[in-house]
C-alpha cells in the first residue's frame, strides 16, 4: 500500500470530539484503519472520547502537549509515541505557540 499525503485534500476540522480550536488534517479510511496526518493548532485540543472498537497510536512529529489517557496525564513532544487503546479513553490538547504535528494510526480490531 502506497499513501501519498501530498495528493490528500487538508480539511479544517473545528472542535475535534468536542474540544477546543481548530485542527488541520490529512486523513486516509478505509474498513480497517484510519491513518491521519494532523496538526492541531495552538490553544487547540481534541476532546475526551472513547474508543470502542480500535487502538489509536498517536507519533509526535513536532511541537509539544498533553494526553490524557484513562486519566494519566501524558507529556509529548517530538519522538513521542502515545497509545489509546480499545476500550480507553483519551484527549490531546496542545500546550505550546507551535501546532502540535502528528501521525496518528487508528487500527480497528
């Protein structure tokens, strides 16, 4: 399989899952996964929610901020990988003046 992101169209989604701000993305779906490049601008967050169905992994390209997963608070920063996985829940909120930049893979299971 062969993504090009540079071929995907970037949408603006305001308030991910209820959080605050705006977050810029690049998403490719299909039946059994999910795998977005995304950058949540500054002051911006994706809100708690729940994954039922899927493990959600979460690689910090750039920029710096927070998970919170079952309720452990997480620090990102570039190299970082944070993992949500089937059946926890999550949220990310941004806590620097730069997007926070991530690749995130959502494998259904």
């Amino acid at each position: 399989m062969f993504i090009d992101f540079n071929e995907i169209k970037e949408i603006t989604v305001p308030g991910m899952n209820n959080g605050t701000g705006t977050m810029a993305a690049r998403m490719f779906m299909d039946e059994q996964r999910k795998i977005i490049e995304s950058r949540i601008h500054k002051g911006g967050s994706i809100g708690l929610h729940l994954h039922k169905t899927s493990d959600d992994i979460n690689y910090v390209i750039s920029g710096t901020g927070v998970a919170v997963c079952d309720g452990e608070e997480e620090k990102l920063s570039s190299g970082i990988c944070h993992i949500c996985k089937k059946g926890s829940e999550h949220s990310i909120v941004n806590t620097g003046d730069d997007d926070l930049v991530l690749l995130t893979v959502v494998v259904e299971r």
